[in-house]
C-alpha cells in the first residue's frame, strides 16, 4: 500500500504511477491531466504532480472521479503511459544483442523538470534530456548523481540589480523521488572519508523507463558536517568539492552494486565523477587482478565527455588534499599508491586534475561539437605525448535538445498535421521535415506571435513581482515589451565570456535600434551568476541598472530566477536568440537549439553547435577574423552584432512586401531554420550517435576484455608494460629518400610516386608490433591542410638481429625533412584506436 491508496478513488488509482515517473513533463496527455486537476493550484505548485496529489482533497478526488471529462483525459494518459512503456523502441530493433546490458550513465547534476531543481544550469539540463532521450530510444541506461536538499540557488534581483543568492531546502516528500528499494529494504551505503565511513541513502526518480539513483548524505548516523556533505550543488569550498566528488564517483557505483546493478558502459559526463574509475579498479582488484589489469578493464568499458574549453572548469585539487581525503583507499591498494596518484597528476602544476583521471581511465573521449572536439585535442595534446592534435584520440557528438521537452505544444501540434505520423520517434530523418514548408505562412507566423504574447504577459509578472518586493512602485501602466516588436532573447549562466553586455558596448547605437519610432527592438535578458563569480555578478548588475534608465525601461528586461521554466517561456517566445560568447570558449551551448526548434531564428558567434548548424539562411552569425588577436576579434564581433542587426535582421522582420499580413520572408527563414536544424540538433540523434560510436563498442570491449577470466585485459596489461619498458630502444636509424626527382617537370608532377625506405631498429619489440608511417599535410580545394598518413610494409629479412627495413611510396616532389616525417607507434588488434599508447618515435 502506498501514501496515496486510501486517498486516491480506485477510479483513478494510477495517477500516482504518472505523478512519480518524469515522463509527464514531456506527455502532452500527462501534463493536461494534471494541469485540469486544478489549473491555478498546477502554477502554485510549479508543475509539481506530487504535491498536486499531496494538495487535493478527498471531496476533490471524488468530484474528479465522476467527471467523465476528466476520467476522458485520464485514460488517455494512461493509454499513452502503456503505449511507451510496451513498444518495442530503436535500441531493441537495432541492437537486439544488447538488451539488457546497462549503460551507467554518472553526472553531477540533473535538469529533468523544474518541479526537481538539482540542477544548475546546461550541464544538468543536457544530462536530463540524455536521459529522457535514452528512455525514448530504449537504451538500458541508468543515471547516477546526487540528491541536494538546498538545490542550488533561487535568485532574486534588488532594487540596484544586486543578485541576492536564496538558499531553499526542499522536502524529499514533496518531489517526484523515492527511497530505492531492493528486497523490500531501503538502499543504504557507506563511503568511506578520512577518519570515519559516511552513509549515503539511495534515492531513485523515474525518467520513462530509466532510473536515476541518487545519493543523499542528510540520514541519521552522520555527522552535522557530512549530512551537508549532498546539500547544495557547486557550494561551499574544494574540500566540499571532493568529498562531494567521492560520494558521486565512488558511492555511485557502491549503489550500483548495492541494486545489483553491473553495467557493461560507465559514461563519465564531466570530470565531477571521475572517482568512479578508482573504486572500480578497487573491486577487480579484490576480485584477483592486478592494478595493471584492473586498470585495463576499467578503460575498455569506460567513455569520459569533457564539456569545457575553459581550463578552470576542469576541477583540480592539490596531491596532498587527494591523498587525504583518498586515503582510505590509497591504504587498501598501498602496493599500487603511487600508480594511483599517476593516473590524475598534472605534473607542471602538482595537482590531481580530474579530467587527466577521465581520460587515463576511459579509452573512448569526446567533447560535445565539431569545433570543441577540436580544441579539447589541441588543449589536451601535452597529455598525448609526440603527437599531432589532429591524431589526439578525444572525438566527439555535438549536443541537442529534448524534441518532446523544449518545443511548443503550439508546434508539435502543427507538426503533426504536416509531417508524418511517426514524425516523433524518427525525428533525425530530414527529409520529413520539408513537410513544413506545406504550412500557410499565415499560421506559422500566428503559432510564433501567440507564444510572445504568452512569454510577454509571463515576463510582465515576473517583473512585477520584482518591484514589488524592492518596495519599488507600480509600474503597470509604464511602457512594456510589446508582441509587435521584434524581440531578442539572452539567457544563460552569466559568465564573463559569455559576454551578457557585449550590445551595450555602443549606447548609443542601441538607443536607435531600441527606439526606432518605425522598427524597434526590445531585449529580454535572464540567467544567474555563481554566488562566487563577482565578475558574472557586475555583468548582471550592468544590464539591470541600464534597463532601469529612462530610454531603456520596458524595453530592455532582466528576469529574475531564470530556471527551466523560464527558459521554455523563452525559447518559445522570443523572435532571436543571441548568443556572442568569446570564440571558442562556448563548447556546445544547447539554448539556441531549444530555440531553434520553436522557430525563434538563431544569431551568434559561430562557436559550439552554432558553427555546425548555420548554412548562411537559417539565421545569423556575429563574425570577427578568428586569426586576430583577442581585442580585434572583440571589436569585430561588437560591430558585426550591430550591423547585422541594423542592415539585415530588422529590415527583414518587418517587411511586409505588397503589404502582406505576414513577414513572409522571416517565417520563410523560421521554416528553413526548423528544416535545417529540428532533425540533426535533438538528443535523439545525440544519443544515437553514443550508442553507434561508443556504447555498443565499448559492449563489446567489455565482454572481449572480461571473458576467460578476463585474458584479453591482462594481454593488454602485459602488452603495454612490455612496450613501455622496452620502447626506449625503438630508433629510426636510416632513411632513403631519392630527392629531388629524376627531372624538374617531374618534381611539379604531384601524382608521381617515388619509394621511401626508413631502416628501424626495434630491439626486443617484434616487428608486427608496430606501424611505421610517413605524415605529410596536403592542401585542400577549400584552402585547408589536412594530414595525410602513408602505412609503410616490411621489406624483405632483418637487416640485423632487431633492426628492419620498410617502405612506402610518397608524392615525389616531398623531400623528409621539411615536407614529411617517419614515425613509428605499437599496435595491437586489441586496441580501441591507433595513440591508444603514448609511445611515438618521429623523425
């Protein structure tokens, strides 16, 4: 019997099933439901169907009951809650050898709804719509993280646009969370810190079909300094950080196993879980393998994404801390201490870094777009020894959105008369959505200026309310925001290089824009600064005290307490999304494609997903010589945000050619951004391409590296130890190359061919455990340079006991030297890629 049997009418006896299981924040029959129970209690409550349920009375209950409109609605959603839990979805018929085999999926934060804040910001969001996405596709995913009573923060803004921080605690039996039960007990579990074993309650909230287990500290039998340990998210200093770090990683996965959970993938989303890998190579070491071996299970069967290019994202705690506060475990594997401290130890600054823990514990790395994968292997190329940063093995899978979560019913409406049926579940397929183009302008261009009015009138309260608790006065019959006006929306963690305040740069030039009597603009503005950032602060500070100027009030706004909630109001409702970060700072960014999907056309620097996804007509880019130095790139940038919007952005929304009723060449461009970007920037994609290029290989890494009492992780242990102590006498003792050609007209021939021989002395390392290789750049038709790797086979016998002659065949016009190089790198048919060992030898 549950709290709600005896409340709720056998009629209606599954609505607590929908009330605890997030899926209703992405069902449409889910959300009317609740939202019908009681439509002005629904905003009270925050969208919360748990307190809907704790909030209704008996006397309602029953009214509802014999409703038949509601039981209608009712029914429908529970139709459509059996539906999804009873279809058979993609990862079932495209990898049906894999069913059953769980993906541990770890991440500091989670950002599923907002009637759930344990998230901060994109991070958290991301991670919950991968989640949603994996539930989606049936993916055998189960989350970990941690459960904090004090969420992170609820902000408010003062009369002079000081943040105020709020600090709230949540009750557990308000939210849409229950103890984790296994064999009808409570899950608890003990993590063991300096000096004392804290115990962790294990939490667990329903995402569709996937479990998000979540470790709280606040239980009886802890100190008053550890049950704080789990209460806030980013807070206190860094020995909250790591013990917070601890209890993520490695009480993660102690609740694994405590659920008798043993999954095949363990997925590190940010370094915050790194620690997961240390008590993991703890338990195959008490299960009879050596650190070596432990170690090489651990990374076959792990994958590590970096969200940061910004180096102080990458959390770093001094050796000595580590060893403190890891020394529990440092004690029980002492013959392989040092070994340990190895595996995260930034040696230029004598830290234990836990992004260099990530990536010496998990052969399969990316970062979270084209360009971000790009800058984390130029970032991490010291790590990868004598390598190019092309060749660094960190790939990568560009961030989307939840399709179902961020766009409009108002669109998914449309969509569903225009596209085809299935349009939902095989969103990713492009060619559907050419439907759109089908639509009559006329009620595109409706769809975008109801949901305006609608972020408008949400906006209006929100300020009110400001004022209203600064003591400020009524300021109802002011000038407003209006839905005739072009509106831009900025809304994101106020980061001094996400630069908030980069259009404030020219005053001036903004007045015209703001207050042009024919073509004005009006800004939205919203995000929060870490109680710690006093930088991110002052930029909020700047855009509240301008917007509170003569020439400014009403038409440039700062919200307060920017949340999920806020952010569907305007992603949905705003005409243009700004986003001018410094270039390349912005790894991904996911608010302009939440935007996007609404039809709300994108305008940023081409950083992140932006510089994937713009085509020249899908939107805009802020532009700067990406060569110069910084303070050109920002003078660029501040005159590009200016001009475009005066000379394109503006002219197009509100021209009306032959005085029709719509700007039809804007929606033309809404239909072409949605066409363009809906189907390549949404989690389903994303998580597909995790399951294709990494979930399902590092699978089968699992099984190969753990059958025969795991042979192939103690080959390659021993494989690589014999490489590394034996690679010192790896040379590159001759080459012939026949330079210059047989004749100039030759040398300008780039077809022809001529044969290298490069004489290798390998010592005690065979032969066929190595690849010598010539790397040379080639120019491409679009003026790029490419590298270009030339695979070089044996030639004949030993020129003598441990030295070998190959050869390969070369453009004849390059001479070594100055236009290639010879290398020589161990291979292994048990590797995951070709640097999955530091050792290089080049010449």
């Amino acid at each position: 019997m549950t709290q709600y049997s005896a409340l709720l009418p056998e009629r209606l006896s599954r609505l607590e099933e929908l009330a605890y299981n997030l899926w209703f924040s992405w069902n449409e029959e889910a959300l009317e439901l609740f939202r019908s129970i009681h439509p002005v209690k629904w905003e009270t409550v925050y969208h919360s169907p748990v307190r809907m349920l704790l909030e209704t009375s008996p006397e309602d209950w029953a009214r509802l009951a014999s409703d038949e409109a509601f039981i209608d609605l009712y029914e429908k959603a529970i139709a459509s809650w059996d539906a999804y839990t009873g279809r058979k979805a993609w990862f079932q018929e495209t990898y049906p050898q894999h069913i059953g085999r769980h993906i541990a999926y770890f991440s500091a934060e989670f950002g599923f709804h907002e009637s759930l804040p344990i998230y901060s910001g994109g991070l958290g969001v991301l991670a919950g719509d991968h989640c949603k996405s994996a539930s989606d596709l049936g993916l055998p995913l189960v989350a970990v993280g941690l459960l904090y009573k004090r969420g992170y923060f609820n902000q408010k803004i003062d009369h002079q646009g000081t943040q105020i921080s709020e600090q709230v605690t949540y009750d557990f039996n308000k939210l849409a969370v229950r103890p984790a039960i296994r064999n009808n007990e409570e899950v608890h579990v003990f993590v063991e810190l300096p000096g004392r074993a804290v115990r962790l309650k294990v939490w667990e909230v329903r995402v569709g079909n996937v479990p998000v287990y979540l470790l709280d500290a606040d239980v009886d039998g802890n100190s008053y300094d550890d049950r704080s340990l789990t209460a806030q998210l980013y807070g206190g200093n860094q020995d909250t950080r790591i013990q917070q770090e601890i209890i993520l990683g490695m009480g993660g996965i102690l609740a694994l196993r405590a659920l008798e959970l043993y999954p095949y993938v363990y997925h590190i989303n940010e370094g915050h879980a790194a620690f997961l890998s240390l008590e993991r190579i703890r338990e195959h070491i008490r299960g009879g393998l050596p650190f070596s071996a432990a170690l090489e299970m651990v990374r076959a069967s792990t994958i590590f994404t970096t969200h940061t290019p910004v180096p102080a994202g990458h959390d770093a705690f001094p050796v000595g801390m580590f060893e403190h506060y890891l020394g529990e475990l440092l004690y029980s594997l002492n013959a392989d201490r040092q070994a340990i401290v190895e595996l995260g130890l930034d040696r230029s600054k004598n830290v234990f870094n836990m992004t260099y823990l990530a990536m010496n514990t998990a052969t399969m790395r990316n970062g979270v777009s084209e360009l971000h994968g790009a800058v984390s292997r130029d970032m991490f190329k010291g790590f990868h020894g004598n390598l190019n940063a092309s060749e660094i093995p960190i790939g990568h899978v560009t961030n989307g959105v939840h399709l179902r979560t961020w766009m409009a019913r108002e669109w998914k409406e449309l969509l569903d008369r225009y596209l085809p049926e299935n349009w939902r579940t095989h969103q990713s397929g492009r060619e559907q959505w050419a439907a759109l183009a089908d639509a009559p302008e006329e009620t595109l261009w409706d769809i975008r200026q109801r949901l305006k009015e609608r972020l408008i009138l949400y906006a209006k309260t929100n300020v009110e309310e400001q004022r209203r608790r600064n003591g400020q006065p009524d300021d109802s019959g002011s000038v407003f925001l209006r839905p005739d006006v072009l509106t831009i929306g900025f809304a994101r963690r106020f980061a001094t290089y996400k630069r908030a305040t980069l259009i404030f740069r020219d005053q001036e030039r903004l007045d015209r824009l703001v207050n042009d009597p024919e073509r004005p603009v009006q800004f939205i503005f919203a995000g929060k600064a870490h109680p710690a950032d006093i930088p991110g602060q002052k930029l909020l500070r700047d855009i509240y005290q301008l917007s509170q100027t003569d020439r400014f009030r009403g038409k440039i706004v700062l919200l307060e307490n920017y949340d999920m909630n806020m952010a569907r109001y305007l992603v949905q409702g705003v005409d243009v999304w700004l986003n001018n970060p410094k270039r390349p700072y912005e790894a991904s960014g996911t608010s302009g494609e939440k935007a996007a999907l609404n039809g709300v056309l994108n305008f940023s620097v081409l950083d992140g997903w932006w510089q994937e996804g713009y085509d020249g007509e899908n939107g805009w880019s802020i532009d700067a010589d990406n060569r110069a130095d910084e303070e050109t790139q920002e003078k660029e940038n501040q005159e590009s945000l200016y001009s475009v919007l005066e000379k394109k952005i503006v002219p197009l929304y509100y021209n009306r050619e032959e005085q029709a009723a719509v700007p039809v060449q804007w929606v033309k461009r809404m239909v072409h951004s949605i066409e363009t970007l809906a189907p390549q920037y949404n989690t389903d994609r994303m998580v597909q391409d995790y399951t294709n290029l990494y979930y399902t290989k590092i699978m089968d890494r699992s099984l190969h590296f753990s059958t025969d009492n795991y042979a192939a992780a103690t080959r390659m242990a021993d494989y690589k130890r014999f490489i590394r102590t034996k690679w010192w006498a790896v040379k590159i003792v001759g080459v012939e190359d026949p330079y210059p050609p047989v004749s100039f007209a030759e040398s300008l021939d780039k077809r022809l061919l001529k044969t290298i021989g490069v004489i290798v002395h390998l010592g005690e390392i065979w032969y066929k455990d190595v690849a010598v290789e010539a790397l040379y750049w080639e120019e491409q038709a679009n003026g790029a340079w490419v590298p270009v790797v030339v695979p070089f086979s044996l030639f004949g016998e030993a020129v003598s006991p441990g030295t070998y002659k190959f050869e390969g065949r070369l453009p004849a016009h390059l001479r070594h030297g100055p236009h290639f190089q010879l290398r020589v790198r161990p291979i292994s048919p048990d590797f995951a890629h070709d640097f999955e060992m530091n050792e290089v030898t080049m010449l």
